[in-house]
C-alpha cells in the first residue's frame, strides 16, 4: 500500500538521487526544475506548501507502507479553491527497479482521494510529454482523460516536445 506524507527538507537528498540526468528531470517535472536538481531548488520549491487549509500546492513523497520506504513523489498544485480545480505534477516513482509495479497508479489514486475527499475540488489535470506512454496508460487507468495535445509545449536542447492534456471530474471518479 503507498501512502502519501508531505515533503520535506529530510526528503530532498532522495529527490536529488531520483532525479536523473537532464532529459529524466525536464520529463518528470517539466521546466520548473534545471538541471542538475539542487537544494537551493528544493527550498523555493516548499516555500507556502502543505497546509492543508490554504497553500496553493501540496508536495508529498510516497511511502511504501509495509517497507516504511520512499518509493516515489507528487505535487498537488494550481490549487484553486473557488473555481474547485487543481494540477497533479512532478509524478515520479523513484527507484527504476520499483518502476513497472503499479507504484505510479497507486501514487496516482492516493493523490485524487485527497484532491477530490479532502479538499472537494470539481476537476484536477495534468499534463504528460506524449511520448510518456507508460504515464499516460496509469492515468487513464486512474480515471483521467485526454483532453487535448499542446504541441511544441516544451523545448528540449534542439527538439520540441508534445504535451497531452488530461483530467477528470470529481463524478469520474467517484465512478472508477
């Protein structure tokens, strides 16, 4: 079972080893990161996060119940309580030998349980590079849809990469 804890300053060593070389990074957490992932990074990237009843973010790692251990990491944000939306971003199953084991769709469901049960938004999305398969079948089998293809969204050395635009509704859900 995963369970989602939120990040912290004791975290960030594992997040800099998760984190790759540059086209792993830009995959994962898109450009709000440069390569290489630092600390410094990391502070900004806490700062006004995980209180529950009025950050704009969330920022969790996920635990491996039985083994007490990190095995990957999300962000809930682009909290917007009125509206009743949020962002799923920065999804990473950590470890390449935990990748493959269902790890991502269970990140993936313990981070709508609380987007949907806990704070009551209407819709979260997300946006994954196309060329992500593997991500983009664990969010439809989690319940998210495509809605959209932002082409050239992204820029990386002398390519550009695709995003495809996904989400789901709070009754989607609840019917999954």
């Amino acid at each position: 079972m995963i369970e989602l804890m939120f990040f912290e300053r004791s975290d960030f060593d594992q997040l800099i080893e998760w984190s790759g070389d540059e086209a792993f990074l830009m995959q994962w957490a898109g450009w709000s990161f440069q390569y290489p992932l630092t600390v410094d990074q990391l502070e900004k990237y806490i700062v006004g996060s995980n209180d529950i009843g009025i950050s704009d973010k969330l920022i969790f790692k996920a635990v491996d119940t039985g083994t007490g251990r990190a095995v990957g990491h999300l962000s809930l944000g682009a909290i917007e309580r009125n509206n009743r939306s949020a962002r799923i971003g920065r999804v990473l199953v950590g470890s390449s030998a935990e990748r493959g084991k269902g790890i991502g769709e269970k990140l993936m469901q313990a981070a709508l349980k609380i987007g949907f049960e806990q704070l009551h938004m209407h819709r979260i999305g997300l946006g994954v590079f196309d060329f992500n398969e593997s991500a983009i079948r664990c969010y439809e089998k989690t319940g998210f849809q495509r809605e959209g293809l932002l082409r050239d969204a992204a820029r990386y050395r002398d390519t550009y990469w695709n995003m495809i635009e996904m989400g789901v509704l709070e009754h989607e859900w609840r019917r999954n």
